[in-house]
C-alpha cells in the first residue's frame, strides 16, 4: 500500500500558514479626536478622522479593528458610554472592558491658513504606557494623505523596534550623549560621532568608569516632552496619605517630603525636565539629548533622542543589532538619512 507524502517544504509552509492564523491580531480600539477649534461646523471630523485611521490600519496591517460606535455600543453593555476624554489611568480599565491591545485618541485643531493639526495618543495596555505625537497638513489638499502618513507613523511605532522619527540630526550639531558603555567601548562610541562629524559634550565618565548602570539607563526609554512623548501611566489618585488623631508633626512633615517627591517626579514631572534640560543647555550648550541603551552582551541597542531647543522627542528607536561598530553605524546612518513620508 503506496503512502501519500509531502514535501518537506510544503509540509513547513502548511504549519507555518496555521501559526500565523492561529496567532490573534493585535486589537486597536479608536476614541473620538475632539474637535479643538471654537468652530462646530468641524464636529463631524470627531468620528470621521478615527474611521479613517481605522480603515486605513485594517487595509495594511494585521490588526483587529474597534471603531467608536462599536465601543460606544459595548460600554452600553455596563450603562456606560464613550467619552471625549480620558484621563490616562483611566485607560488600563477602559481597554480590559472593550479587550482592546492599544486605543488610540486624541484631538486636532484648525490652524491659519486652512490647514489642520492631529495629536494622537496611543496606549498600549501590555506596558501601560503612552505614546503622543502631532502631524499637520492641509485642510482640503491632503486630508487623506495626512491620515496615510499618520497611519504611517502608528504603523512604525507598533512593530518590534517601536520605531518614530520626526526629523533627522544635522552633521555639526552638539550632542550630549548618556549611555551605559564604558572604557574602550565609550571611547569607540564618542569617536564615531566625531568622525562622523558630530560635536560631542563630555556629560558622563570617561573611559576609566561609567556611573550609568544598565538599570539606570533603562529609566530614560520613557520620555515626557513638549510636543512627542513616550510616557509612563501613573494614578495620582491612587496614592493615599492616611492621617488621624495618632498623627504628628513628625508624621505631616514627612508627607509633605513625600507629595513633594510626587509633584517632582510624577505629577509635575514635565517642569522638573525642563529645568533639568535648561541646565544642560547653559553648562555644555548641546542641541541634542542623546539616550543610547545596550544589552549586556553589547550586540543590540536602543535610542532616545531629544531636541533641547525645542524640548521634544524627535527620535527612538528599540532593536538596533550587529556588533558595537555595526550599532554605532546604524545609529549613524539612521539620525542623518531623510525619512521620506509621502
């Protein structure tokens, strides 16, 4: 009796093609982008702009779609409804209840010139953090280019290397560069920019030590800024501070040490940055912030950069392979090279 038998290669492309479908889409829940501008004749844009990321995402990417009115529909389930806005801790609650991986919100604005600015934030529930970014275009020209090129932009951060960049580093600018190498790797690091053209300002040790370790250097991956951020989600209002009649002097001294240490790093931890940053720029007058993170075997890297002019995240990047030399190539390579958008 003669066996039927496949191909090996066959038999490979058969599993792998039930692996990929077995493998769940990610699900990308959309709110409202309320509407900023003091003229309500442009309201109907609130739901027309996330139906249109929406659409645009489910055409490219392989991804599981909830549209607003879907939402609106589910929360009405619990007697709930579809906000406007959400404050961000709000978000982890909002997205187990409609099972969403990310939701995206957001608002836009008309600017002079009939033209239009969108600032997208995009949570992400397996980290629990934020990322914030704004794009403008034109108003009737390049609505739906502009809502390629931001899908575009959600599309990049979403792969594996969490991937955004606003505007490439001119040669001649001065950096100043945090990593966690140190020694004969931290002077390599420093003469490839140089070489490359790059002024580079002595923020950290030399090549005797570095004080900047691998846990350290992990806390700069999320960055609040101005304009683009990547950011941790905290709940203020989970924090408590019991008192009674057993409580002190001693006892409210030490809670007024603690909200304050809340209002430095937390709560109003975007004017702690800045001044941080203005330091920066009077004492070594860089122009750019840059954030360089390594495994422990030096074989993969990721990068944060920030414009200290303008206080935002222009770039970061996870997943940059190859050797110390490959690394310091493409990080190179990637900073100065035009990231066309059509």
């Amino acid at each position: 009796m003669k066996r039927a038998c496949l191909p090996v290669a066959t038999l490979l492309l058969v599993i792998g093609v039930l692996a990929a479908r077995a493998e769940a889409a990610p699900s990308m829940a959309f709110g409202y982008l309320v509407n900023k501008s003091s003229d309500a004749n442009y309201d109907y844009l609130e739901t027309l702009f996330p139906n249109s990321f929406a659409n645009a995402l489910r055409n490219i990417f392989y991804v599981s779609i909830i549209k607003p009115a879907q939402i609106d529909k589910e929360l009405g389930k619990d007697g709930l409804s579809l906000q406007k806005r959400y404050k961000p801790h709000e978000l982890m609650e909002l997205t187990e209840r409609i099972s969403a991986d990310y939701f995206i919100y957001g608002e836009f604005d008309i600017l002079p010139n009939d033209r239009i600015r969108i600032e997208l934030n995009l949570y992400g529930r397996g980290l629990n953090r934020i990322f914030t970014f704004s794009n403008v275009g034109a108003m009737e020209k390049e609505i739906f280019r502009l809502v390629d090129r931001i899908t575009l932009i959600m599309m990049d951060f979403m792969g594996k290397n969490n991937f955004y960049l606003s505007r490439i580093i001119p040669r001649g600018s001065k950096l100043g560069i945090l990593t966690d190498l140190e020694g004969a790797d931290l002077n390599y690091l420093f003469c490839s920019f140089l070489n490359a053209g790059y002024g580079v300002a002595s923020m950290q040790a030399n090549y005797l030590g570095n004080s900047l370790t691998a846990d350290m250097i992990e806390r700069f991956k999320t960055i609040e800024a101005t304009e683009t951020s990547y950011r941790r989600v905290s709940n203020p209002e989970a924090v408590r501070f019991l008192h009674g009649t057993w409580t002190g002097e001693r006892y409210y001294e030490e809670i007024g040490y603690t909200r304050e240490a809340y209002r430095i790093y937390d709560t109003g931890y975007l004017g702690t940055r800045s001044a941080v940053l203005n330091r920066l720029v009077a004492r070594h007058g860089i122009d750019m912030l840059l954030v360089i993170g390594f495994n422990a075997s030096r074989t993969r890297a990721w990068v944060r950069c920030l414009d200290i002019k303008n206080n935002d995240l222009i770039w970061m990047q996870s997943n940059i392979g190859g050797g110390l030399p490959g690394i310091c190539s493409a990080i190179l390579a990637r900073m100065s090279t035009e990231l066309t958008r059509k």
